[in-house]
C-alpha cells in the first residue's frame, strides 16, 4: 500500500513555479520516516564506547548485556552486545520475547531444555528461540553475541527465576 506524503519536501519545491506533482511513498517507508521526523533526527548512530558503563551497560554474574538500541528508540526491536563469561551457565527462557542471537566471538552451547538437544556455538553461527523455548547458555570459552529481542526491551529489565524479562508494557 502507497500513500501520498509531502514528509521531508524541500522548500525549494514549494511556491509558485514549483511543478504540482503527486509524489507516492510506500506505507512502510512513510511510518519509518515518521518516526525518524519524530525523534528529531533521521539516523540513529551509536558506538559501543558511549553505551559502556551508563544504565544500558547491564552486568549479571555472568554476562554483561551492551543495550545499544532500546523501546525508546521505536523501532520494534532492541539490539545488544553481550558478553558471555567463560566457563558459566545460564538458564534462559524469554516467554514474552523472541530473541535471535548472532555469535561473533568465543565457543559455547545452547541446550533446549525440552528436548535435550545441543547446539555447538562458535563465530558465525546464529541461533534463534522462536518458540520461547527454555534453554542453557554454556559458555566454553568468553563469547560475545549480538542479539535482537523483539519486541524491543527497554534496558532496565532484570531476569526473574525462569530466566525470563516480563512481558512489555
């Protein structure tokens, strides 16, 4: 679906001898543009560096998580760069959240808890919790893992027993 918009127009288009042209945008571009106009700003650039030791920089007993993109930001999703401590276990499960996790650095294993099964974790692999499965994160080594939790966190959320983050809200 397309919609008309005048988002954005150049002043240098408008007046008198400006041509009277129909422009048409794709909803979903209108909607991120929209959000862009209302944050003030049409790109969000962050560096690891100015997250590091502030509220998103979030240090557990066995992890720290690098909240770099949050809920606040309006984009649906949140991205973090968490470390993983060698040698530690982590009992997970995001009942209100999907999280996919890419790793960059580091040897681990996921285990689904349901089923038993292992997954071998190691640079390039990616592993995504779908279906809000309760699961081990084993780090073998330190790992380092980019993840994206959808819908989007707000950085001050805290693991409860079952390894979860409360549902948004």
């Amino acid at each position: 679906m397309a919609a008309r918009s005048t988002l954005g127009c150049s002043p240098a288009l408008s007046g008198p001898l400006a041509p009277d042209v129909a422009v048409t945008y794709p909803s979903r571009l209108l909607n991120f543009l929209q959000r862009a106009q209302d944050r003030n700003q049409a790109v969000i650039v962050r560096t690891l560096a100015s997250i590091l030791n502030t509220s998103a920089h979030v240090k557990g007993e066995a992890f720290e998580s690098r909240r770099i993109l949050l809920a606040a930001d309006g984009l649906g999703y949140s991205l973090h760069d968490t470390l993983c401590k060698a040698g530690t276990e982590q009992r997970l499960e995001y009942k209100n959240h999907v999280e996919t996790n890419y790793v960059i650095d580091g040897v681990g294993e996921v285990v689904n808890l349901a089923t038993g099964q292992i997954w071998p974790l190691g640079p390039g692999t990616v592993y995504v919790l779908d279906h809000h499965e309760a699961h081990l994160l084993r780090a073998t080594t330190d790992l380092r893992i980019v993840c994206v939790f959808t819908p989007a966190l707000t950085g001050q959320e805290k693991h409860d027993a079952s390894g979860s983050y409360p549902a948004p809200g």
